[in-house]
C-alpha cells in the first residue's frame, strides 16, 4: 500500500481539532502533489485541501481559515490539521498523491472523522 492513514480520525465536538497524517512508501514522496480529500454520506467525494511539490498551497472555501495542510518530504508524511470543526465536516478522509504532470494517483485507505455533541 503507497499511502497510508496513521492516525487522526475520530469523533470530536464542534469546536474541537483533529490532526491527520499520511505516510507514504514506494514512491518518492517530493514529487508528487499530496491532497486531502472527504466524502460524507451520500455525497459526492471533495477536494479538501493540497499541497504542491513547492508547498503552495490550496483550500476549499468551506474550510479556508480552520483547517491547514502542510507535508514533511523527510518523512514521506502528509498532514491536515482541522480545528474549529463543524458538525458539516463529518466524513471520511482520505489522503491522495498525485505524480506532478502525470495521471499517476494513490490513494490511502480513508478516516472516520465525526464532529457531533
């Protein structure tokens, strides 16, 4: 498995912060871009946030200001660090690589984030 979801999914209170990390293995982790993804239930899957190979990075507008991606290449590790989480962020998450120019994409196995009271 390329990517994998080490830790961070989990049921929290509106207001609360989660951190997800993704650990990659068998490809070289600088070249690709690295994506959080989530798809609640009987929605369609949505782009969260990415983080390019020159660490730019981009955010859907409903999460811009609580949530923020950021990668450690030395680590082959990808993070998404939710705060001031909202009962609308319940989902699954999953973590992406994209091969910069290519259509070469992994995908990790997905998380289980709850935001409820």
């Amino acid at each position: 498995q390329v990517l994998h979801v080490e830790s961070g999914g989990g049921l929290v209170q509106p207001g609360g912060s989660l951190r997800l990390s993704c650990a990659a293995a068998g490809i070289i982790f600088s070249g690709y871009r690295m994506a959080w993804y989530r798809q609640a239930p009987g929605k369609q899957r949505e782009l969260v946030a990415f983080i390019t190979r020159t660490y730019s990075t981009t955010y859907a507008d409903s999460v811009k200001g609580r949530f923020t991606i950021s990668r450690d290449n030395a680590k082959n590790t990808v993070y998404l660090q939710m705060d001031s989480l909202k009962p609308e962020d319940t989902a699954a998450y999953y973590c992406n690589a994209q091969r910069s120019g290519t259509s070469i994409n992994y995908w990790g196995q997905g998380t289980q984030v709850t935001v409820s009271s």
